[in-house]
C-alpha cells in the first residue's frame, strides 16, 4: 500500500499505487425539453495544500444520452493513509469545444474519497446532487507494453429500424471488471444505413483493453444508434483479446441476445474479424538503451510581477540559509533532479525572460537572454547558483512572451536532430504570469510539434493560469495563426500550488514528467524511427564558451548553440543578447566597450584582476548579505534595481567560478539519481 515517509518530504516511490478510475451515469437530470442532455463529467481532486479542489480531466461527451458510459480513463496516485477527496461534476454540452465550463449547463455533482472507492472492490455507486446516479469504476495499474491492433465487420445484422428503415450500426467494447461489471474502453464511429458495415481500425495499448490481462472477458455490443439517444441492443458477444489475435482475419461473432443465445441456431448477424494481431510496442526505454539523450532547456520568468527579490515571500526570494527554496528552485530540482539521469554532461542552457539586462545599447528588456556567460550550467546544483546569482544582475520587467524563448529551443531542437532519435529537447518554463502572446505562443508550439521537443509549464504563485490550460490541449488541440493543427500534444502544465505539502518536489516531478515519456513516443511514430540497437557511449565532456553579439528585439530569437558546436567553437550565428556587458556593467560609469568576438573570452578573462581582488573560493562577495538600497524599484514597469557596483562586478566573478566548478550543495539542494530514475520510469510505465 502507498506510504509518505518522514525522510526529508520526499514519497517513497514503492509505496503508493498506480489505479484508474472510470465513469459512468445513471438518470442525468435533463436539461432541455426538446432533446436528452449532452454529457460530459468534469473529474476533480482535492488539494492538500489549500484544500480546494483542482481539475484532473475532463471526459468525452456522449451526446443525447441519459445514462453514459464515458471511455476516458484517469490515472492518479491512490495512497492508503490519505483522504483523497473526489468531486465529480456532469455538465450538459451546449457550445461544442468551449473549455469555458459556464458556457454549459451543470447538471450536478457527486463526492467521494478513493478510499471509499478501493474499499468497495473498485466499484462504487454515489447519488448525484441534481439527480441521478454516479458508477465509478477503479483498478490497479499493470503495466505493459503490448498493443492490439483489431478491425471488425458486420455480416448480415437483424435489422432494427423497422420496416421503412435501416439500422444504423455502431459497436462497443468493454472488458469484465474484477468485481464483474463492464467497463466501457471502446466505442466505434456509426455507420448510417448498412447491415453489413465495417467498423474503423483500433490500435490500442493492452493495459487500455483488458489491464495487461489477455485473457479477461472482453463484452462486445452492437447497437442501432439514435438520435434521441435511446440505442436500440442488436446484440452481443464474448471474446478476449488472446482469442481475438489467435483466431485473427476471417473468425466470426453469432450476435445474440440473451434469450437467443440458449439456441444456437438463432442469432442477429455476426460480426467477423477482418484484422487481429498482438505485438509489442516500443517503449522510451528502447530509445534510451539506443543511446537517445535528454536535453533539457531551462527558462525563467524575471518580469515584474514576481516581486522584489530581496523581500521573504516573493516568489524569487531566496532563503539566505539555503534551508527552504521558492518556487522556481523546487521547480528546478523536481524536474532536473529525474531528467538530468539521461543527459550524459548534465550540461543545462538556462535561459531567462521578461528581464531587464545589460547590452551594447544600454539596458533594454529581452525576452530570451542566457543569464551566464557560458550559456550552459553544470549539473542541477549549477543552474541553481546561476539562478540565485542572476537575481543581482537581471532587472524585473515585463510582459510575459513565451514565443521566442520556444522558438530558441526549437532551434535546438532542429540542429541536434539526427533522424534516429539521439537527441530530444525539453524545454522547462517556470512562470508567474499571463501569456502576453498566447497566439505566437500557439504559433512556436504547432511549428515546435514538429521537433523531438517537448515543452514542461510550471506556474508559480496564484497568477490566473487560463492559457496554460489551453496549451497544454490535452481536449481541444490548438492551432497557429495559419490554421494548422499541432501535430501532436508536447505540452504539459502543472500548478505548482496543487502540489505543496509533504512530498512536493517527488509529487511535482510524477506529474510534469508524467506526459515525456508518451510525447516522445509520439514523435517517434510520426517519424517512423525505430530504437536503435543498444550500443557502449562514452560521456562527452563539453566545456562552455562565452558568447557575445547583439540582436534586435523584434527578431526571432536565435537558436539555442548544441552542446557539440560550443565545443567545436565554430562559427555560429550570434545570441539575441550581448551576456558580457549584461553581466559586467562599464566601470566607473563609462560607456560599454562593445562585446568580444563571438567564441571569445570576456574582457580581462585570465589577466591580472584589478582591486578588488576576486574572493577565494567558497566564500560571499563583498558586499553578499547587505540590505538593499531602501528604494528597490520595479516600477515603472522595466526599471532595475540600483545595486551598489561593487557588487555587481564581484557577483559577476563569483557567478564564473560557482557556476563551472560546482561548489558543494546544501542539503536543501540534494536530490537522489536513484528517485530520479525511478520517477521517470514509473511515468513510462516500467515499474
């Protein structure tokens, strides 16, 4: 049974239990009087940290149908000693595709805890408040990696239209639970007017059909659809998914009733086999032993909004004692502390937007800027030191642009591309705030589908996270400016507020890793690139250079520089900021010398400092831990902090020598390989 340990707040990953729940409804209250309501139920889980409850998922909608029997599957984490409350609200559809939920009618709701429902042997029957009846159905998690790819036809089905008509035919399928009830996994198109119609091809995972069980009961039912919603049975028959892919083509169903089954000479129609067949699919596992490796971007958000860093209880407010982190260091270490395992430098691009810096132009906002001068930090413990250094360095501005941060990334993505699934991007952005260009947003991310990329959103604070939702297009699929449809679903969003309490961060890093491994799947797919066969790599070692140039704002933002050119130190097309003059503003007040050549060493690297001399190693700057100059400004919005100089200069050296030599961590800052690894096998299913 699942279990929360006093170790540090991290879960014991052996001790919960993977389950998913289905639904059903009995009576919808109905809302219109010309026509049955439009069901769809809306699944919520109640928070531990605030007590409120956060949406899960939504279901399908089944339209003109009182007593539904939704497909959709959720998974969730069951642990044993907890109360884990559920809300479950049903609304009648009224706008089709509008996520707004009052732009439907509500039809009302039903509560339960999971321990109620798993102390029923999965099955539970709660009344509805509105009226009616909610069926939830519950099962353990078994984890495979076969699919089963079927395709159906009916021969001959007894009609049930009437004299004047004919049937319009549509079959279902749904597997025998363990306490012997159905449960709905497959609902096939209709076919209008044909007895004899053939249904679309399925290509489903096994753990979908009948939980890794083959030889479970598997309920097929053919049904005269409605329009009213009030299907008439053709028929039913009993099979498994084992029975299915040994028979294969040609094998036919007697379609029978209850009372026409004690006959066997009696039957409505069959139903015949045109294609069956078991297999295993690959798994992210494959792609790793294959040598596949896992970049990952890091992008935070400097604007405005996020408050004064110097003051405890903003969001960048960073615990001098190291003891406690904020909301963008747990960020941070939840995903980096899984996903650093399969990059084999754990060399990470940190990326900020919405800041201030400082370029050959003076102090202008950019919205995709490196805050170090290498661009890519060492292991988790170095963004976490490039972080908290940036925060003397990078003003608070504004607004909040996402698209060109996603079009770097990309960049990266595309140039490290190998056509054989060595290298995927994923692209970590902790924000604050609203989108401020949520349609160029939409635009990066349908052109980023295209990409071995994959983009994680962690919103930090009580900001309205709307649009968020709306990309993470786990319901409605989003599109760019043109039209296009992405390609596939390779954004996730999560609130870190959802997640606070015991066990945050290993919470955290199960929910936004939970989408990678099936994302990277789907790209795999619609390239058709198969694993690679698993071969000996060494670790590359890849030391950062530092970059320089100038870009206008307006322009795109370059690409992110692979790890193999920083190496090479070949000619590059140049970044959107100039780092060094950001970094290091002119002494004395001077005019900024204009940035060294792209590939060279900053000013002054590697001579004779100047006074004050650099600090030994491990310890504060001059000036670390002094108050703020009383009239810290984010406003008007874009404005910088006027922090004493001498510490800017010395931050900046400080920033070099943390950052590449990896001071030692706090034990705030210690995060296990070994819980990393497991979380992202478990996402993938292999545990």
């Amino acid at each position: 049974m699942a279990a929360v340990l006093e170790t540090g707040g991290q879960v014991d990953l052996a001790c919960h239990t993977e389950i998913e729940i289905f639904f059903a409804a009995m009576r919808i209250k109905k809302m219109d009087w010309s026509s049955e309501s439009d069901p769809f139920a809306v699944f919520y889980m109640k928070s531990n940290s605030n007590n409120q409850f956060v949406e899960v998922g939504r279901t399908e909608v089944i339209y003109d149908q009182p007593n539904p029997r939704w497909t959709k599957q959720f998974k969730i984490d069951y642990f044993f000693e907890e109360i884990q409350t559920c809300l479950v609200k049903i609304y009648d559809e009224d706008k089709a595709g509008v996520h707004d939920l009052s732009k439907h009618d509500f039809c009302g709701q039903a509560q339960f805890t999971l321990g109620h429902l798993m102390g029923g042997a999965g099955q539970l029957t709660v009344p509805i408040q509105g009226g009616g009846q909610l069926v939830a159905h519950a099962e353990e998690i078994s984890a495979c990696a076969e699919h089963v790819s079927f395709q159906l036809r009916g021969i001959k089905l007894k009609n049930k239209a009437g004299f004047f008509g004919t049937s319009d035919p549509f079959i279902t399928g749904s597997r025998i639970s363990e306490g012997g009830r159905p449960v709905r996994f497959y609902k096939s198109e209709v076919i209008m007017d044909n007895l004899s119609p053939t249904w679309p091809k399925v290509n489903m995972s096994v753990q979908k059909v009948c939980n890794g069980d083959i030889d479970r009961p598997l309920l097929f039912e053919v049904w005269d659809w409605d329009s009213r919603g009030k299907h008439v049975n053709m028929g039913d028959f009993t099979t498994s998914v084992r029975e299915l892919a040994d028979n294969g083509a040609g094998f036919k169903f007697a379609v029978n009733s209850d009372k026409e089954r004690k006959n066997p000479s009696k039957n409505r129609g069959h139903v015949a086999v045109t294609h069956a067949m078991l297999y295993r699919s690959n798994t992210v596992i494959d792609y790793l032993r294959g040598g596949m490796e896992i970049n990952v971007v890091v992008g935070i958000d400097y604007t405005g909004s996020n408050g004064n860093p110097a003051l405890p209880g903003t969001l960048h407010y960073c615990d001098p004692t190291g003891m406690t982190f904020n909301q963008y260091q747990t960020a941070i270490t939840s995903v980096l502390a899984v996903l650093q395992e399969y990059d084999h430098d754990q060399l990470f691009p940190v990326y900020g937007f919405g800041g201030r810096i400082q370029t050959a132009n003076g102090r202008q906002v950019s919205h995709c800027f490196p805050i170090v001068p290498e661009v890519y930090a060492h292991g988790m413990s170095g963004v976490l030191d490039a972080y908290k250094m940036s925060l003397s360095q990078v003003g608070l501005s504004g607004p909040t642009l996402f698209s060109q941060l996603i079009g770097a990334s990309a960049g990266l993505a595309r140039n490290t591309a190998d056509g054989q699934m060595g290298n995927y991007t994923v692209l970590l952005i902790i924000t604050d705030g609203v989108i401020n260009d949520m349609q160029k947003t939409m635009d990066a991310i349908v052109e980023a589908a295209e990409l071995p990329m994959s983009i994680i959103i962690v919103g930090v604070g009580n900001a309205d996270f709307t649009d968020m939702v709306v990309l993470d297009a786990d319901d409605h699929p989003i599109h760019n400016s043109a039209g296009k449809r992405a390609a596939r679903d390779i954004v996730q969003f999560v609130k870190m507020n959802d997640f606070n309490g015991l066990g945050q961060e290993a919470r955290l890093a199960k929910e936004v890793i939970a989408e990678i491994p099936d994302q990277i799947l789907s790209y795999a797919k619609m390239r058709n690139i198969a694993p690679k066969q698993p071969v000996a790599q060494e670790m590359p070692t890849v030391e950062g250079l530092y970059m320089g140039g100038q870009a206008e704002e307006v322009a795109p933002a370059a690409p992110i520089p692979s790890k193999s050119t920083m190496a090479a130190g070949g000619a590059r097309p140049a970044p959107p900021v100039a780092v060094a003059s950001h970094l290091m503003p002119a002494h004395g007040g001077a005019a900024p010398s204009a940035p060294p050549a792209y590939g060279g060493a900053p000013p002054g690297y590697g001579a004779a400092p100047s006074a004050p001399p650099p600090p030994a190693y491990g310890a504060a700057p001059p000036g670390y831990g002094q108050a703020p100059p009383p009239a810290y400004n984010v406003g008007p919005r874009g404005s910088a902090p006027a922090w004493p100089k001498a510490r800017q200069v010395n931050a900046m050296q400080a920033t070099v020598v943390e950052v590449v030599q990896e001071p030692r961590r706090t034990d705030a800052q210690r995060r296990t390989s070994a819980q990393g690894a497991a979380l992202f096998a478990m996402a993938n299913g292999n545990v």
